[in-house]
C-alpha cells in the first residue's frame, strides 16, 4: 500500500516574511473570478531562510492544509484554511544556491 501525497507547485512567488529558522511565507498575485487583484500566501518549510524579499520563479512540493486561528486588526477571532508547503524544491535564478 502506497502513501499518496498532493502535490503543489507555485510559480513566480516572492518571500514576504520568514518563519523563524523552520521556513517562510510567499505571496503571489492572482486574479479571483470577478477579475478583481488578490495576494495568495503559502507557508514554505525549508530550513533556507535567507530569503527574505527574494523572487523565486518555481517552488513544487508535498501540499497540506491546515486551520489556522488568529485575531484580525478589529481583535476579533478568524479562522483560515493556511496552505503549507513541506520538502520544497526552490528554482530561481537569483538564488546563490
């Protein structure tokens, strides 16, 4: 019996802030259905951490989603489905590594 693990691959991300030394969240720019500019974020966990700013052409990885629980600008209680990004594979042309 084989274990099956989703797969996710993001293009063109740039790091918005690090994860302590466990990894980092990126953005990427995407369009909703109305057409309307949003911000998807993905929390990418590598032990790489000095990215911070850093445009990244291609990440593809093992996909998990997770609920997630924090307290908005108004100090109420949200909830949000935080996608996670484990053993990634970073491509970029920037990158010294």
């Amino acid at each position: 019996r084989q274990n099956i693990v989703a797969k996710v691959i993001i293009e063109n991300a740039t790091v918005e802030n690090l994860l302590g030394q466990k990894g980092y969240t990126v953005s990427v720019s995407s369009k909703d259905a109305s057409g309307s500019e949003k911000k998807l974020y993905y929390k990418i966990w590598s032990s790489e951490t000095q990215l911070q700013g850093a445009k990244l052409d291609k990440i593809t990885g093992d996909l998990s989603v997770r609920l997630e629980e924090y307290t908005d600008k108004n100090g109420q209680p949200k909830s949000v489905a935080a996608i996670h990004v484990n053993n990634p594979l970073i491509e970029s042309a920037d990158l010294p590594f």
